[in-house]
C-alpha cells in the first residue's frame, strides 16, 4: 500500500489551490502559551465556508497540559479570536486569527491570556 497521506504541518511550503481555497478557508489560530512568551498555533479549514469578518470565526480548544496553561485532568483550553488578518505566507485568502485562551468555562482567562 502506498502512502498518500499529505503532511500540510509545513504550510510555508504548501501550496493551497486557488479552487479549494475559492470555497474553503485556511485560518491559522495564534496564541500564547503558559509562559506568555512563546507563540503556539493551529490550524483550522473551514470546509464549504469562507470566513469574511472575525465574527464568522469560531472558539477552539487544544489541550493546555502540553502548554503550561492547565493539569491534565482538565486540560481543555478554549481559544477565541480576537483579531484577524491576511496571511501573508500562505497568502491566496489564508488568514491568521490572533487568540485569547479561556478555562473550559469559557470566561476565566487561561494562564499567559494578556496582552
């Protein structure tokens, strides 16, 4: 059997298609982690919608533990977007959603969550 598993981790070097992106939205989600020093991201497609305002962005979680933002018995941070733009590496309607980080409450602000 052969692999035809793409790795898309490497985004600088991944070209999205101008069709897929036509229908589709690339949105990488940007936060600080648990030292409120380092940068830590993801990234999200939104299949079948394309994002226009940062309204249209939705919260999403990762897990705190690996970060230094939570214990791993409740290690669900929540992440919602607080500012958008283009992209300008991946570029072709690619945006970048910088983030806060919430508790799984949604209203507790998660450790290193300051600007």
């Amino acid at each position: 059997m052969v692999d035809t598993t793409i790795s898309y981790r490497n985004f600088n070097y991944y070209a999205w298609d101008k069709d897929f992106l036509a229908k589709n939205s690339v949105v990488e989600y940007i936060w600080l982690d648990g030292t409120g020093k380092n940068l830590r991201s993801k990234t999200r497609v939104y299949v079948d919608k394309i994002i226009k305002k940062l309204e249209d962005l939705e919260w999403w979680t990762y897990d705190g533990s690996s970060t230094g933002q939570a214990t791993t018995n409740e290690s669900e941070i929540w992440i919602k977007p607080v500012f958008m733009c283009r992209d300008p590496f991946r570029q072709n309607g690619c945006l970048l959603a910088l983030c806060e980080g919430y508790l799984g409450d949604k209203k507790t602000p998660a450790i290193g969550n300051f600007r």
